[in-house]
C-alpha cells in the first residue's frame, strides 16, 4: 500500500499543511508501511503554479531530522508544469514521519513555499506459527513405537 495526497481505495489521504505561492505539492507517493530495513523509494510531484518558467526543488527531513536528499537536485518548470524527485533510505526500526518541502529559486536564494508529510508505519514481525510436524512424526513414531511393539510381542 502506498500513500498519497490523493484518497481512495487503500491509500492513506495526504493532507498539505500550507498552500504554496508558487509551488503545490501534488503528491508523495511512499509506502504507508514497511520492514525495518527495508528500502524505502520515495516520489514527490511539485507543479509551478506561477506563471513564469521557475527553478523548483523539494527537500525533506526523517524522523530524527536527518536529511534525505532528492535527485534531481532542482528542474526548471514551466508553468502549470509538474516536476518529479526522487529519493530513498532505509526504514528504520520505528515509524516515521516523512516531511517535506517545495522550494522555489529567487534568483539569489531559495524559498520554501509548500510543505505536506507522510507517515510511514514499521511493519510488526509476523509472529511464528506452531509447527505441528514436529510434533505429528514424534507422535507417529510414538504410535508405530507402541503398535510394533504389541505386534511383536510373543503370543501364547
């Protein structure tokens, strides 16, 4: 299952925090849960919403702030245009909320516009089933045991 800002049949709603001035973020595509150690592989769709040709970029921090960069690094967006980033880490043994940022270029400097996150949940361990196998040839042989015995018991 992977989340999304947008809702449906199992997929998480992704609510955007602040709307952009010039930036939206329109989507993060993630898995909604996973596996400590698992690799993570995470999208993010940025549309220009200016009506200028802009430099956009996106960036992000994990659940201890540690940074998580995009590739590519920035893209120039036409207007209206919707630019996608990639990225991706490894789950770590809790969840984790994703946050992320839509950032513009002013020419001098860049400006964060939009931010929205994700959570990803850690995935519990499948707990172990009862083998009965083991437990089937021990009595069998218990039975067969039993069984041989008695039937080769002398008779009189």
């Amino acid at each position: 299952m992977e989340a999304t800002l947008a809702a449906g049949p199992n997929v998480i709603s992704q609510t955007a925090i602040a709307a952009g001035t010039l930036t939206e973020i329109t989507e993060i595509i993630a898995p909604a849960s996973a596996n400590a150690g698992d690799l993570i592989n995470v999208e993010v769709r940025v549309r220009n919403l200016s009506g200028d040709s802009i430099a956009v970029s996106c960036a992000t921090a994990l659940y201890d702030e540690t940074p998580l960069d995009f590739s590519p690094d920035y893209l120039w967006a036409d207007p209206g245009s919707i630019q996608s980033f990639t990225a991706s880490f490894t789950m770590p043994t809790q969840g984790i909320r994703l946050h992320i940022g839509s950032f513009y270029y002013t020419g001098e400097e860049w400006i964060q516009d939009d931010y929205s996150y994700v959570d990803i949940a850690l995935e519990e361990a499948p707990t172990p089933g009862i083998s009965w196998l083991p437990l089937l040839l021990i009595g069998g042989v218990g039975v067969l045991g039993v069984g041989a015995a008695f039937a080769l018991a002398p008779r009189k």
